[in-house]
C-alpha cells in the first residue's frame, strides 16, 4: 500500500498516529508549524492515566463547582470576561452530566482506555523508550477514612468498567512510599497506572522513531484543507504551498477547530488551561505517580529526585495571559505532602487542554466527506490515549473496519 497521509500537528496525538500509519505502510507526512511536541503535550504531568473513566461533567462535580470558583486559586478559575464566549461549550458540558449521559460517557471512555497499555506496547518498544516507561502505578491519597469513604462510590463505578485498585491503610502507604508526610492516612493504589519521566522527552522519542522509520516531517503551518468536491486532496500551507495527499488527519489540539469550521462542521472546543511547576533538583525519591484527590493536582516523579507537580483547570481564552499564581500554590501544596524540598532551577509552564464539552475526543472521520480524519479532544487525557488514537485512526484508513465502534467518538456528533 502506499496510501499518502497527512497528519496536521505533531503533539503527542498526532505523532503517535503517523508512527502507526507509518508502520502500517502508508507514506506520511507530518505537518507542524512549530517544533514537534513543543506546545501542549510539552509539559503535562507525564500518566498514563487508565482509571479516569468517569467523565468529568458528573452530578458530584458539578455540585462541587460554586465552592471552586469562589476560590480563584481553587482546582478550578473561570475567567470571568470569557464567559459569553465560554458559555455554549459551558452549558453542552451541563447537559452531559445528566446520570443516563454520564453512564453512557463512561462505558465510551472505559472502552478507550481499557485497552491503553496493550496499543502503547509495541510503539514503545519499537521506539525504544521501555526504559522510561515507569509501570509503578498511582496512589490517590486521601487524609482520613471519611474522605475515602466519600471518594468509594466514584472508585466502585471504575471497578465495573474494568479498573482494578484497592485501598491501603496508613501502614501499607507508608511501606509503599516513605516519603510521604504522617498527615495522609490511607490511599487508593491502580496497579495499571503508569507514567513516563518526561513526557516532552517521550514524545520526542516517538518522534525520532517516525523519521528513522522513513517518515516526512515538515515545518509549516497548515492553513486549509484542499478539497475536490467532497473529497480532500490535500493541504495548504503557509509556506511549503498545497501539499496533495489520499487523506489528512488533524490532530492539531486545541487549534483543531478551524479545519472544522471550514467544512462547516460544529466542534465545540475550548481550552482547558493547566499549569506546572518543574523541580529538577527537589531531591524527593518518590516511586510512584501520585494524585492528592480534594486538591486536584499530581505529582510526577522525574528522573534524579525532581518532581512535576501539575494540575488545576482554568477556564479562560487559550490565547489569555497566564495567571502564574496557579503555578506557584502547587508547591504549597506539594510541601504538604512530600515535606520541603528544593525550588533550585524551577520553571513553570501553561499548556492548553484541547476539550470536547462531553470529555470524549474526537476520534474518526469526518461524515459527509471523504479522507478527512479528526484526532482531537482529548482534555486531560492525551498522553494517556495518543497511541489508541493512532491505533483506531490506522484501523480506519488503512483497513477500514476498526475494532473498536467509533461513533460515539466521532467529530460530527455535535
Ligand atoms: C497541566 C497539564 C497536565 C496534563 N497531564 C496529563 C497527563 O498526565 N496525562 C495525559 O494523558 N494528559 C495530560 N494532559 C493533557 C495532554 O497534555 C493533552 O491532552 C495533549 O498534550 C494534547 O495533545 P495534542 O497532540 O492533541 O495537542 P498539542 O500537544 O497541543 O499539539 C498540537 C500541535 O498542533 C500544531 N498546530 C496547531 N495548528 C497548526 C496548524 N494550523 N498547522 C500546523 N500545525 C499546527 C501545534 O503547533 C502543536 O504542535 C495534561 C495537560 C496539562 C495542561
């Protein structure tokens, strides 16, 4: 076969689907206006997160959500002024936490990521990246029993999706992670967690092995689809002209929405801002990726004792000035679970969650024409299921019948 694809945006999502082409044969050109892995997928918290199959409008967020917002340094900031704006995707996500909703959000999120491990397997050892893959799982902790009692209902709907975990008390979390501050008492511990030390570095690695295996990258931005009637024909670009192409694939993250309105196709997306904070020399010796459940925010173990400490959702314009106080009280945070460490080097970042009002992404073809893929959405979950993407998108171009129904994912559903 030698079908031509091209795949607008080299983040993670996109990188991981033209790898797959690639290796299923198709000759692929990946497209990117900037360097590869430079924007979103740059600087997340590094989980391959299995367990988050419960959408995240759901009735128990949604009551939570006045509380948040009178707090601006809380989980979760709206920006105010970028409310009219905000406002339709804001109420599409209300209308998705109705319970027969969530239900059917969470079996269509369960049938993703319940199959992650086994389509990152083989990419990460035909990258050769196994090194860095860190299979230690995650830890939720919570300070005392009445906060995990509270927490056991949401953990029992993921044990009927398939998510296996179970509870350890003060003594076992401690013998799983001496580092932790006394004040934790009991933890929530998913074997099938893992995460990577860097997930910039990682997505590089993917990237190297999609060139060494022959594919194209270009370094131009994208400006159309170049369509014959019904059917793309290619890409226009800013500065390499009209690429011609069988088929394209956008996977441009959050920036994905203006492919779609040019074939006058609605796709709700909105930034779901996030920030980190980078230690490189904190000097923590943590195992495991952790997650602190009632302030919303994880802890990346990285290499040599440093520590990412990531989180918070800001409602706001993807092109909005950042807000780095959001950054900065992480570390307050993180002090309250690790003890003190070191700042030495810190950096902070901001990165855009590209989100679908209903959390699932966009995974599919776009109805009504032809060769015209979409590989967006993904919010909190795109590291976790780049290589499910690229692994249904190959399905679907190369041998046309994918496994898995992808019509609850599909970018014209809104
Ligand atoms: C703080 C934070 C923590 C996170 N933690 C996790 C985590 O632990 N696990 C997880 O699974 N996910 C996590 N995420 C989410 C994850 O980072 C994103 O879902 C993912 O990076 C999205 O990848 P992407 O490839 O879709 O988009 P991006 O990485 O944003 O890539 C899009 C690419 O498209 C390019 N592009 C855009 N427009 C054009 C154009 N017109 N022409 C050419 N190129 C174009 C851009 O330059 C960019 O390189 C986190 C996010 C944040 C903010």
């Amino acid at each position: 076969m030698d079908k031509h694809v091209i795949v607008i945006g080299a983040g993670v999502v996109g990188i991981a689907t033209a790898l797959q082409l690639r290796l299923a044969g198709c000759r692929v050109t990946l497209l990117d206006r900037g360097e590869p892995a430079r924007e979103t997928s740059y600087g997340n918290a590094g989980a391959f997160a299995v367990s988050d199959v419960i959408p995240l409008a759901e009735p128990g967020v949604l009551r939570r959500v006045p509380r948040w917002l009178l707090d601006p340094l809380g989980p979760l900031a709206l920006r105010w002024r970028y409310l009219p704006g905000l406002a339709p995707w804001l109420l599409r996500f209300v209308a998705a936490s109705r319970p027969r909703r969530v239900a059917a959000l969470t079996r269509d999120l369960a049938a993703l990521l319940g199959r992650v491990n086994a389509d990152y397997a083989p990419l990460i050892a035909h990258a050769g990246l196994d090194g860095m893959w860190r299979r230690h799982g995650a830890l939720t902790l919570y300070r005392d029993q009445d906060e995990l009692a509270a927490a056991l209902p949401a953990w029992q709907r993921k044990r009927e999706h398939g998510v296996a975990w179970h509870a350890l008390d003060r003594a076992a979390l401690q013998v799983r992670s001496p580092a932790l501050a006394a004040d934790w008492h009991c933890a929530v511990e998913v074997p099938a967690w893992s995460h990577v030390d860097d997930p910039y570095l990682f997505s590089r690695g993917l990237f190297d092995a999609f060139v060494r295996g022959g594919g194209q990258f270009i370094a131009s931005e994208a400006s159309a689809l170049a369509m014959d009637g019904e059917r793309v024909c290619g890409v226009d670009t800013e500065q390499h002209g009209r690429l011609t192409a069988d088929a394209v694939v956008v996977a441009c993250g959050v920036w994905s929405d203006r492919f779609a309105r040019q074939l006058h196709c609605r796709l709700p997306l909105e930034s779901e801002r996030g920030y980190h904070v980078t230690l490189p020399r904190a000097g923590i010796a943590l195992h495991h990726f952790i997650q602190c459940a009632s302030e919303s925010f994880v802890i990346l173990p990285m290499a040599g004792g440093g520590l990412r400490l990531a989180g918070t959702v800001e409602l706001a314009h993807r092109d909005a000035p950042p807000d780095w106080r959001r950054a900065h009280i992480l570390i307050d945070k993180a002090r309250r679970i690790v003890g003190d460490f070191s700042c030495e080097e810190m950096t902070v970042w901001m990165g855009n969650r590209p989100s679908l009002p209903d959390t699932l992404p966009a995974i599919g073809a776009l109805p009504g024409r032809q060769g015209v893929y979409f590989a967006t959405g993904h919010g909190h979950l795109g590291l976790t299921l780049a290589a499910t993407t690229g692994a249904l998108l190959t399905e679907l171009i190369c041998a046309a019948t994918p496994t898995l129904d992808l019509a609850p994912y599909s970018p014209g559903r809104f």
